[in-house]
C-alpha cells in the first residue's frame, strides 16, 4: 500500500502528490477517487502508457486509464480527441503525416547506421533518437550537421508524405535538404514511398547507392495508439545517401527476418 509523501515537512496525498496540511494526521489520501485509485493498485504507478488525447505518455495509475488529465478524458467523451489531428491541426500538416515507422525497421537500420539524429518527429513519443526535429525546428531550412550528434553522423527521415509536409513540395523538398546534408558529410537514410514517376524518385536514384525494398508491405504504427495496423496500401522503399558518393543507385531487397 502506498504510504504518504512527506516534502519539507508538508504531507501530502500517497497517489498525487497534493497538499494534506490541515487534514487529520492519520489522513493518507486527498479524496475518495486517490483512495480508490491507491487500493485498486497497491503497488504504485503501473506503467507508462500513451494518452489517447494528446498522445504523450503518462504514468497510469489503473491498467484501465486511458487519459493523463481531465481536459483530455473531456475531449476523449466529445468525440474530438485525436492526436494526429491535432498535431495536423497545429503544423498545418495531414494526420497521416505522423504514422509511424516500425520498430523493427528502425532497430535493423540502426544497427547498421548508428543514427544520431531523426529529423522528422513529431515529439519525444514519437522521435527514434535522442535528438530529433519536429515541425517547430523546420527541418527543411535548418542544417541537420548542427543538430546531429557528433559522434554519430548518420540521420534517420521518415519525412511527411502529403506536399504540406514539404511546403509546396512534398517529398521532393525531404529529398533537395537530405542532400545538402550529405554534403556536410552526413549519412541520410531516408524511409519514402517508391513513385518512379515522381521528380523525387528520380532524384534518389540518381544521388542515392542504395535503394532498398521490403519483401512485403510495412504495417506502420497508427499515430494516435502507437499500435502496428495492417492495411498499408502503399509500398515503401529505404534510400541511403553517403558523403562523396552517388548513384545510379543499386537496388536491393530485405524483410523483417533480417531484423532478428
């Protein structure tokens, strides 16, 4: 059973943390919901968990909490509550710009990059590396060199697909800035869709070495539950540009079981 916290000689609730000044001294909790919360989970906080409001993680304290405050529980029950769009909403962008790359994927590139820098998050939930970029950085007109971890020169981009992601330009703007960062000598690996028709395209398959397809179609994670969803009706390929190399590029195939 949790038991009270006891700050500068103030007591307070064994669950949030408010104030018990004032209160009976054998008094442990500030209300009768703590109360409930504390006996249904003697054990303390049992996990982190994503909020389905805002999607940042929180500590829940019931397996069953579904919100990390009441302003997003209230959106939840309004039918408004969606974390890509709000973020959509927030970065002028598209919700489905904010699907996630599969943990899997990343692991298996990773390993063999050693990324120091993910330069299209949109926050600490959903950045892969420690330093990362979101939309408030403005990835396309920053140099990634500055924001990259030194001994680490290699950036991960799962760019936003629809042309708001790129001011106007969509993924043909991603690739233009993914080049200027090889010029500083940065690794980029960048995770897009496969379009031969598109300037982009082109544009990767003459300055990448390695264009890379998966067996089968990714299954990205939803960006409001952070769970994997089958369905993708898109392909994917991975473009890996190198300092002082170009292509024509070479294309190769990987699946997941090289991941394990």
């Amino acid at each position: 059973m949790n038991a009270p916290i006891h700050v500068a000689g103030v007591r307070r609730c064994a669950v949030c943390e408010a104030s018990l000044e004032g209160r009976h001294p054998r008094t442990r909790f500030c209300t009768s919901r703590c109360r409930s919360q504390a006996h249904r989970n003697p054990d303390g906080l049992s996990a982190l968990a994503l909020c389905m409001g805002c999607g940042e993680t929180f500590h829940r304290s019931t397996r069953r909490q579904r919100w990390c405050s009441g302003r997003c529980r209230s959106r939840g029950w309004r039918g408004t509550a969606s974390r890509s769009r709000a973020l959509a909403s927030l970065w002028d962008l598209e919700a489905r710009d904010f699907w996630r790359t599969p943990p899997w994927l990343f692991a298996l590139l990773d390993a063999e990059f050693h990324f120091g820098l993910d330069a299209a998050s949109a926050g600490p939930s959903d950045a892969l590396c420690e330093r990362f970029l979101t939309p408030d950085d403005d990835a396309l007109t920053c140099t990634w060199r500055d924001h990259c971890a030194p001994e680490r020169l290699a950036v991960f981009n799962n760019p936003p697909y629809s042309r708001k992601g790129g001011r106007g330009a969509g993924l043909l703007a991603w690739v233009r800035t993914a080049l200027r960062a090889r010029d500083t000598g940065l690794v980029v690996v960048m995770l897009v869709p496969p379009s031969p028709g598109t300037r982009y395209h082109r544009l990767l398959h003459r300055e990448a070495v390695e264009l890379r397809m998966p067996d089968r179609r990714l299954a990205f994670h939803h960006p409001d539950t952070g769970e994997p969803t089958a369905g993708n009706r898109g392909d994917s390929m991975v473009a890996v540009l190198r300092p002082g190399q170009s292509g024509p590029a070479v294309t190769t195939y990987f699946s997941r079981q090289d991941a394990t």
